[in-house]
C-alpha cells in the first residue's frame, strides 16, 4: 500500500462527503467499527466521537485506526486508509462537529448539550479501488 | 451491545444489499477496514475474498472481525456486528461468491479464473442505529 501523501485525485474524492466507517481495536484485540462522518483537512483525517463513546476509550488505549470511505453513487470506489491518532482534543465550542455536520447536512450539527471530542488520523498508508486503484 | 440471535428487524434489513465494510486486525496491531458485500445466512456473516487477499493471513492470524453495514438509502440507519470467524473454506466451485454476487447485482460474479476464499463470521455482539435503534 502506497504512503503520504496522498495524490491530488485521491485527495479530492476524498474531500467528497462520502460514506465511511472507521475502524478501532477493542483492548482485548476485537476489531470494532462504526459508520461515521470524517474530513480531510490538512493531509489528517478527523472525526468527531461524542464524549460517551466507548470508541473514545479505545483510542487512548491503541491509538489506531482504519477508515474506509466509499463514493456513495459508485460502490466500488473507495479509498481505505490505514493510520494512528496523532491527537485527540475536546471540540470545546463544536467547531470541529459543526464544520463535518456542514459538510455532510449544509447545516451545524444538531445535538448541542453534549461534550465531544475529535481525533486527529495521521495517515500511514493508503489504499484505493474502482476508478481510482491506478492512481499512484 | 446485545447479543444474538438477531431480532428480526434487524435480520430482515441485514437481508438487504446494503453497503458494508469488514475490519480485522493486522497481526502488528493495526485496524484494517475494507468495504465488502456480504451476505447474512443462518445466523451468520458470509465474506468471500480473493484468495490472494492479505486479509485472509489477518483473519487466520487473528479470526476476529467486525462488520458496519449502511442502509445506502438512509445512512444514519446502520447495524455493526462483532464477530469472530468461525469457518473459513475454499470456494471450490465459485458458489459463494455467485449467490453474493447475484444478491448484489443480479448476476454471477464477473472474475471466474480466481480462487476464492469464504470466511462465515460468527455474531458474538451487534448494535443497530438510525431507525433500527430502538429494536431489540
């Protein structure tokens, strides 16, 4: 699997709201994953957890992870990519939730009396399929 | 997260062709996820890989996986399952891949020169999300 950074057009699909699940490891070595929302900003990939989920947890613990973001019109394509967390931080006033919900619903995000925090993917390699597998 | 069996809300929608992605461990560690079409038969998950894939060596390595499955027409309606891999066999005769396949797209698998792999995951927890949250 190649390395960063990414080639311009895997970044701009990747800048796409598409479908995409991110995957962590459970501390007793369960892979666990979710259907989430993401951004890629600045060649990092972040998503935004409420304060309450477990996920959260299993992060900290093995700072890891695995998103898979498919185009929502055209299954076969999509882009994997395999990193580590390079920070986490509380999304104090939601401007991280408020910029994804945007970017996925044109709107801030709805739920507005729970603490969240964001995690910071640096990406380690990447992988792509359908119309993108022979860019390099 | 409940355990199985599956309520039959939940199984009828997993009965679906819904878009999915599977996560399993890389023996160093590291969470990897790949979209994938699946099939949900008696009780359990079915994947059906190329049998060059690196995943096979992961699952063997480590028979644990997990499965996100998104309804592609409502993406906050979702069902995750925890499993382990409970039988792994040759696709001698191309018959999983086939019925996955024409569950998907109507028609059998397209690549027939390839050996292939069928991997029936276990359910050990599940969790469901958007419309399907309330079902128990």
């Amino acid at each position: 699997m190649p390395e960063p950074p990414l080639p311009a057009a895997i970044a701009d699909e990747l800048a796409q709201p598409w479908q995409a699940t991110i995957s962590t490891v459970h501390p007793d070595g369960q892979p666990v994953s979710v259907p989430t929302w993401y951004l890629h900003e600045d060649g990092r990939i972040l998503v935004n957890m409420d304060a309450g989920r477990k996920r959260l947890g299993h992060l900290r613990a093995t700072p890891r992870g695995s998103l898979s973001a498919i185009d929502p019109d055209d299954w076969f394509t999509h882009i994997s990519i395999l990193g580590h967390v390079g920070e986490m931080v509380e999304d104090t006033d939601l401007r991280d939730i408020d910029r994804v919900a945007r970017h996925y619903t044109g709107k801030p995000y709805a739920v507005r009396d729970r603490p969240r925090v964001s995690a910071w993917v640096d990406i380690d390699r990447w992988h792509a399929w359908g119309r993108l597998t022979d860019v390099r």
